[in-house]
C-alpha cells in the first residue's frame, strides 16, 4: 500500500493507443466466456458442482461481507484516510447486527444496528485520524483491537443472560426472508440436472443468483452501484475523493476537508459494520465470537484488487467468494477441475501477448505456466485438503499479480492532513 | 496520548451503547477467601479460546470443575480464558500465573497447552497439572486426561451408515490438527464398519495455523450445504464454534447432523435440535471431575488416563429418540470395541 506500486507502470506509454473501456458488453462477453471455460471444465473433469446453483449461490453468500468490507475500505480511502481497521468495525457489524435483531425482533432491526455498530468504529478512526492526525495505522490497528475486546464484553453482558445465548455465542437471530425471481426455479432445476454442456451452467448461475436470494443480498449488491453514483457522479463525491487526491488544492477551493473525510470515514465504518451484520444476520444466523475471520484484511484486499474502484471491488469479492464456495463445498474435486480453467486462462493469456502485445518472452514463459498447471490437473486426480482452504487467497494473489502494475491508488491515501498547512 | 484520549471516547460510547441489552450475569469466577479446617483445595483453570460459555468442551470443563466445588466443598478456585490468536508465551503466563498463586492443581484445557505446560510444569514440580486432550505433554507432575474420541465417533459413523438412505454421509471438521483427525479416522471406520458402500465426504474449514474454523458458523454451513447438495443425508461435525452452521444448514436441507462434545440435542438451539441425530458425546466434565476428586483422596497418579468407552469417557446420545431403533446395534458394537474384538484405529 506504499507508493513503491506507483513508479512501477510506465503511464507516459500509454497515449498512443487507445485506452481500454470496460462496457457492459464487454463485461457480460467476459463473463460468458469465463462460465464457457468452467463448462469445458465440467464436462472435462465430471466436477458438477464447479457450476451448480448451491456454488453460485454459496459464492454470492461468501462474497457479499467482504464486497461490503471493501465497500467500507473504498469510501475511506477515496477520502485519503487508510483503513486498516474495517476488521474491526466487522466485528462490531456482527455483535450490533445480532443484537438488534434479537432485541427488536426483527432481522432488518439487526441490520440496521449492524451499521451503527460499525459507524462507531468509523467516529473512532475519525476522531483519531481525522481530527486529531494520529497515524492511520496505528489506529486501525487500534480498532481491531478494541473491536475484539468490546463485544467480548458486551457478549457476557448481554448474551449470557439470553436463552440459548452465551458469553461467546448470541441466540439464533430471526430469519430473514427470501426473494426468488417467480417461475423459473424449477424449470432452470430440471435443466442444471441435465448436465448439458453450457446451457445447464448457465442454468446453474442464474438460478443462483435469482433464487432464494436474501434481501440483504440484494440491498448490498445494489449498494455497489450506488457508492459508484454517489462518488462519481455527483459534487460530493468529487468533493470526497478530491480529499483523496490532493487535499491542500481542495481546501483552496473551500472543501470542509476534515468535514468530508469525516463523512467519508464514519459511512466506511457503516459498510463494514453491514458486513459484519450480513455474517451474523444472514450468513451464520448466530454472533459467533470471531466470527468474521480476518474478512476485514480481505475486503481490503478486494478492493485494491479493484484498483480503489466499485466495480472492481465487487469482481474481487466476487472472485474470492466463488472459489471459496468451491474449496468450501466440494475441496479437492472442484479445486481440481479449475486447475483446468486456470491452464486454459493462462494459455489464452499467452496466445494475447503473442498476438496483440508481441512480447515473446512474456508469452513464452505464460505458456510453460499454463502447461505446467496442465500437466498438474491431468496427472492427479485431486487436489490436497492443505491446498484447497487456501485456493481463494492464492488466486486473488495470482490475479494480483498479473493487474498490479495498473493499480493506482488515491494520490494523498494514508498522508495526515492537516488544515491551512497548504505548503 | 491523543490516541488514548480517542479509544478512551470509543470505549464510553460503546459502553453505553451496549448497555441498553440486558441483565448481566456474573460468573462465580474469582478466588474468595480460604476454607476453614484442613488445609482446602485451591484448584485453577485454564481455558483454551472460548473460556466458559462456549457450548463446548469448555463449559464442559467448567461443569466437571463447579461439580467438584460442589462436592468437596471447594470455595477458592481460579478461573482463566485464553484469546483468540495468542501466543504460546500468553498461554505460559497465564500457567504461571496460577502456579505462583500457589493454586494446585492445575488443569490446562486444550492441546494448545501442550507446549507451555512442558515448561510451566518444569518449573513448579510440587503443583499438580492436568492437560485435556494431550498427551504428549508427559512429566512426573502432569497428569493427561485424554479421550478415545475415535471410539465415540466409529458408533456415531455407525449411526450414520444405518440411518442414511442415499448412502452419502459427510464429515466437516473445524481445524485440521491430529486431534480433529482423531473424528474423522474413527467415524470414517465406523460408516464402512457397518456399509463398506457408503461414500464419506470430508471437510476441514480451515488449515493450521488459522484456527478460525473453530469459530465461522459461515464456513461451516457452506461447506454443510455443499455436502447435502452433493448427495449427503446426514453430516458430522467436529468444529466447535462453525458447528452452528452445520445445523442450520441441516435445518434449510431437511437433512440430519451428528452433533459433538455434549449432547446437542440439549444444548443447540431449539429451532434446529431436531435435526440433531445424535452426538458425540466427550465426558470432559467427568475427567475433570475425577482429577480433582483423586487430588482431595491423595491418589492422583501422572501420565495419561485414556477415557473411552469401557470408562464411560466417550459415548453416543439418544436425546429425541431419532436413533432409538438402532440402539441395540450400536450397544452390540460398544461391547465388541470395549472386548477389543473391534479396533478403532485413530489416526
């Protein structure tokens, strides 16, 4: 997260072609496309999960705290104030959320005490950062800690005395409902059970992510175009990440700096409680004391996976939570079989530099890549249980690796800002 | 300072915050004054993550121990919680703690111990340790309360193998350390024990050195659900915290689970108790019991004290009575384990 990631690009190159725009019909080819790879896969390996409604559904339940994680991170450090401390205000998310909708209820009371629960870590980091310029590291670290340490306490305050209830785990929350697209359940069922090659994945998919569906679910998906509207397209968002980028010129220009970073930090903290209430509302139905484990650290790293951008954010959460539902469900067979889409990505990666970039060296060396993992996923016939629990890590890590001389972060993320020291 | 002044605000408001919940309770956790008479017992107790009101082996612990208060009229007892993520120096510190608070014995909780109590006990040779679920921790003043979970969970796979009509059972286990294989080993010998046929699918949430499937009701259910999807009727669990979600998934499959350490049938929430075939049950609480009470007779011995099924140590539940029709088979097979004419192999 220093600036050493910066130098690293050769930006001055780029001018001469034009610059790469992501439309939606781009997007939604990619998509078709990656789902063309796991049907090849499938079919080829027999993994029938890598694709069933239950994988995409678990995914979409995986990915949703940490997107809202790295939603939270986003909204913090667009302002230019780092937040290493969003685990904390999760944790917060889970006790809040779990409490409010056993002390209402009403699960919808839980998330909105979710919120509150994880604003209280943002006023913190505000008050510390913001207003009284303590190194933004050290005050998230400082929240994680205290996050743990509060609802420890609250827990045998509150929780103990419940039926059911104990000082490390909360009663059963209220379910909260579902929402499914009407009529096309069962048919997309019958058609996954074929097992066709590409219409049953598809199949698979859309059944996921439109039956039983939680409202939570929906309202933070929809939370990823929102941040997006609200930080780009409108005065105050420009406001907020001109804190971001250069806080002095914004002061200039009579930006409330403080007033803006504060706002900034206090919402990152309510995504990140929302998080932290998705886990113990929806995902666990119970507050689990250490619960969210470390989700914080990877929403973090979902959303410089997405370059400090919504839309890329919610891929990397996306990414994270599809290959953990396939470790989590079916381990070594399905881990296996996208050792196959692995091979098969990386040599379409080879063909591109070969053909549109004309590095021969880079191309070269993807291929033996591709071929090696090839040769991996024919020669055995699973993967091991130690390597699968860590496949979401190793592929964001991969994707990483091969994006980050791209990634830009906020100009002054992370600097103190202090006002009218313009230099 | 001004960070202080800032966690000082954080604190109050929190505070506050969760005071609007509900009555506290207080534990009967802190030493009182000595006994009068003879010289009384003071006993410590060291808790692995989780600490008393866990739901698990340590609440399990805390029974065996309050039991024993009960009984021989212990008044001044000790009682500490590890956190989660600590180090071995936190887990030495906190023994030691109570060693030189002159509390003998002393029972460690948890494997986790293992380490720390080598050292510990080295240096304080007149107090008496205990260690749950270890053994290779071995010293003249340490005695291992260990439990031949293999042989509880070849009857609950046995269970499973009877009761599962799609010939699919699952096994999802918290943390993949020797002590979960033990579970898994001996579970996996008792579904094929009874149907060499039936497909077993295993899986650990998490890899050590993260220990956060012990605690990621998340986890756990997605990695339940994925099992009932794939054909699995009834699933095992050995993972603490995360075994929450193992029932709830159940609950959304209409599946069954197989519950661990206490009777979860008792102890799992109302709303998916049903679900619970039975469980594993772990007498924690009775080998507590026996070592304190062997303490008061003066005829603690060192080493370990295997409890299994001949001692009543392990076992399987009947709560809900959903097994009730295959008892008599599973009490055949407890004979033939306690003659030795079966073997359960644990590792």
């Amino acid at each position: 997260m220093s600036a050493a990631g910066l130098s690293v690009g050769q930006p001055l190159e780029a001018p001469a072609k034009p610059r790469f725009k992501m439309t939606p019909s781009i997007l939604l080819l990619g998509l078709l496309g990656l789902l063309l790879l796991l049907a090849i896969a499938r079919v080829v390996s027999g993994a029938n999960d890598i694709t069933s409604a239950g994988t995409f559904s678990a995914a979409l339940g995986l990915a949703v705290p940490i997107g809202l994680a790295g939603l939270g991170g986003l909204w913090s450090e667009r302002s230019g104030v780092v937040n290493i401390g969003l685990e904390g205000m999760m944790i917060l998310g889970t006790w809040f959320g779990a409490w409010g909708a056993l002390q209402f209820g009403s699960p919808w009371a839980g998330v909105i005490a979710g919120a509150i629960g994880g604003a209280l870590g943002g006023v913190i980091h505000a008050v510390a950062t913001v207003t009284f310029g303590v190194d933004h590291i050290i005050s998230g670290v400082a929240i994680n800690i205290v996050g743990l340490g509060v609802t420890e306490y609250l827990s045998k305050l509150v929780f103990e005395g419940m039926k059911g209830g104990g000082a490390k785990q909360s009663p059963r929350i209220p379910a909260m409902g579902t929402a499914s697209i009407p009529g096309i359940g069962d048919p997309l069922k019958t058609i996954e059970s074929k097992h066709w090659f590409f219409v049953s994945d598809l199949a698979g998919l859309i059944s996921g992510l439109t039956q039983n569906v939680s409202w939570f679910t929906i309202l933070a998906v929809l939370l990823v175009p929102l941040t997006f509207y609200l930080l780009w397209r409108t005065a105050f968002g420009l406001r907020i990440r001109s804190c971001g980028e250069r806080p002095v010129a914004a002061e200039s220009l009579g930006v409330n700096v403080y007033l803006y970073k504060w706002i900034a930090v206090v919402v990152s903290g309510g995504l990140a409680g929302l998080g932290g209430a998705f886990l113990s509302i929806v995902a666990s139905q119970l507050y689990r004391d250490g619960q969210t484990g470390g989700r914080g650290f990877i929403g973090l790293a979902a959303m410089i996976f997405g370059n400090w951008r919504p839309g890329g954010l919610a891929a990397g959460a996306a990414l994270f939570g599809y290959t953990d539902a396939l470790q989590l469900r079916q381990g070594g067979v399905s881990v296996h079989a996208l050792l196959l889409v692995v091979a098969m990505l990386l040599a379409l990666v080879a063909v591109y530099q070969l053909v549109r970039q004309e590095r021969i060296r880079a191309a070269v060396i993807t291929f033996v890549v591709a071929a090696l993992v090839l040769a991996w996923f024919l020669l055995t016939d699973t993967v091991p249980e130690q390597f699968t629990s860590v496949t979401p890590h190793i592929t964001t890590l991969l994707v990483l690796s091969l994006a980050s001389q791209r990634l830009r972060m906020p100009a002054a993320d992370g600097i103190p800002y202090r006002r009218g020291h313009a230099g | 300072m001004r960070l202080i002044a800032g966690l000082a605000v954080a604190a109050v408001v929190l505070g506050a915050a969760g005071c609007g919940g509900g009555s506290s309770t207080d534990t009967a956790a802190s030493p009182s004054g000595s006994g009068t008479g003879k010289p009384p017992l003071r006993v410590g107790l060291a808790y692995d993550i989780g600490g008393r009101g866990d739901q698990s082996f340590n609440d399990s612990a805390a029974a065996g121990l309050d039991k024993a208060k009960k009984d021989f009229g212990i008044t001044d007892s000790k009682e500490l919680e590890a956190n989660q993520g600590e180090t071995d120096a936190q887990k030495e510190e906190r023994l030691r703690l109570l060693a030189e608070g002159g509390y003998t014995p002393i029972i460690a909780v948890g494997f986790a111990y293992a380490g720390p109590l080598k050292k510990v006990a080295s240096e304080f040779p007149d107090t008496k340790f205990a260690i749950v679920d270890d053994q290779s921790t071995l010293a003249g003043n340490i005695t291992n309360l260990v439990f031949a979970e293999e042989q509880g969970s070849f009857l609950v796979g046995a269970a499973a193998a009877l009761k599962s009509v799609k010939n699919n059972v699952g096994f999802v286990g918290g943390v993949q350390v020797p002590l979960i294989k033990k579970f898994e080993v001996g579970y996996i010998q008792g579904v094929k024990h009874q149907k060499p046929d039936v497909q077993v699918q295993v899986k650990y949430l998490t890899q050590p050195p993260d220990f956060s499937g012990f605690g990621d009701p998340a986890k756990g259910k997605a990695a339940a659900q994925g099992m009932y999807d794939s054909g699995a009727d009834i699933v095992y669990q050995a993972a603490g915290g995360s075994g929450g979600g193992v029932f709830e998934a159940a609950k959304a499959a209409g599946a069954w689970a197989i519950g661990v350490d206490s009777d979860q049938a008792k102890t799992a929430d109302p709303a998916v108790r049903d679900r619970i075939l039975t469980s594993m049950v772990k007498k924690v609480d009775v080998a507590v019991y026996d070592f304190i009470k062997n303490n008061v007779d003066g005829t603690v011995k060192s080493g370990p004290i295997v409890y299994d099924l001949a001692k009543g140590g392990v076992d399987y539940a009947t709560t809900g009575g959903h097994i009730n029709d295959i008892v008599p088979q599973l009490e055949e097979l407890k004979k033939q384990i306690i003659s030795g004419q079966i073997k359960v192999a644990s590792s």
